[in-house]
C-alpha cells in the first residue's frame, strides 16, 4: 500500500510520466546515481524530465518494529521539519514526495522524501575544506553572520534543527551576501521553556567544534 503524505501538484505528472508513483518504484528504487548508502537510508541524485534535478531519501525502518509502529516515517518528520522551517522565513528546497510504503498491517516498509536540487549551492562543509587549503576570512565572516542570523529566526520560532552541523547547510553565494538553507532535519524539534537552552546549546554545538568557525563565532556571541 502507498500511503501519500505530500505530493506537489505542479510536478504529479512528472512524477507519474517517470513512473516513480508506485510501490515497486520506491521499494526497488533505480533512478539516478545513489551518492550515500547507509543501513538506515539511501541517497540518489537524479534527472526527471520535467522536474530537473531531485535529491530522493530512501528511508528504510525502524529496527525496533514496536518503536516504528508507532513512530512517524522519518520521510514524513523530514518533510514537516522542512515545512516549519520554511514558514520561519528560512530558505529551503522545494518539496516534491514525502511517501511511504506499507504493510498490510500499516506499518512502514519504505520511506520516501523527494526535493528539488538548490540551485548554485554547496555544502558549508566543502566550502571549509575549501578554505583551510585557500583562507578567504570576508567570505568566512559573511556565512557565519548568516549562520547566526538563520539560528535566531530557528531558535525565535521556538524550533531546534537538531543535527545543525556544516553537511547540513547548503550555501549559495550572491551579489550581496550568502543564503544558507538548512536541510536534513529528521530529529527536528519544537522547544519549551524546558527545553529551551539545552535545544540551543545543541544547535550551536556543532559549529563551535568546527576550528574555522569557532572564533569568529564567540567573538559575535560574546556579550
């Protein structure tokens, strides 16, 4: 049984020309070139006429068969984290599925998440790697005056990303400045007065062990 959780409508006959609307598509997925393998996920970048380059999330289940009967699909908590984000005013990839594949019994067998590539944009962690061979500190304090500000919007919106490290965060780089657009937040979280400083502690933490970003970062969090 295919259960559809989100399927934008400008791309459904794309999707359904491609013939990836089924079952068998998404259990025994072959389009495009998987780029990561994991026990618990699969990553393949593809090319879809009429919808360009996707990034498709394969989530397979919970080992624990009680937990995930009663736990959302992570394709699902994927897709409403990226949905909050946006409404936070944070630049994200367009959705295109969030499905999943299941049992008879409801239970999941498959998760599938689809977005749209974000044009002109890489990963802050290659953008890093980049620097410590050729340092660029105007384009090093620019990204992290973004990374602050996008945290404030995440954390005034009382959201924790959860997993907010530098493979996490596409940069596109503009006339005036950069946009970062935070994706892959699974474990996304809303905050309480709880909660709240441990959340933001968290989100802030792995930016803090990155060495390049480390200085300018408590120099603009110093009080």
């Amino acid at each position: 049984m295919l259960k559809l959780y989100y399927l934008n409508p400008t791309y459904q006959k794309a999707l359904t020309d491609a013939g990836v609307l089924s079952e068998e598509a998404i259990l025994q997925w072959s389009c495009g070139q998987r780029i990561i393998k994991k026990n618990w996920a699969d990553v393949f970048r593809a090319d879809i006429d009429g919808l360009g380059t996707v990034y498709v999330k394969r989530y397979f289940p919970q080992r624990n068969c009680l937990l995930g009967a009663f736990r959302n699909t992570q394709a699902l908590r994927e897709y409403r984290n990226s949905a909050t984000m946006a409404r936070l005013g944070l630049a994200q990839p367009e959705p295109v599925l969030a499905a999943a594949v299941c049992n008879r019994f409801g239970l999941v067998k498959c998760g599938i998440y689809m977005m749209r590539e974000v044009e002109y944009a890489e990963s802050l962690d290659k953008i890093l790697e980049r620097m410590r061979k050729t340092p660029d500190n105007t384009l090093l304090e620019v990204i992290v005056d973004e990374l602050i500000r996008v945290l404030a919007r995440l954390h005034g919106g009382h959201f924790c990303h959860w997993d907010f490290k530098p493979r996490n965060l596409l940069v596109a780089q503009q006339a005036d400045g950069v946009v970062i657009t935070p994706i892959d937040s699974r474990s996304g979280k809303r905050m309480c007065l709880l909660t709240r400083r441990a959340y933001i502690k968290r989100d802030y933490k792995f930016l803090l062990e990155e060495p390049l970003l480390r200085p300018y970062m408590e120099r603009r969090l110093r009080p």
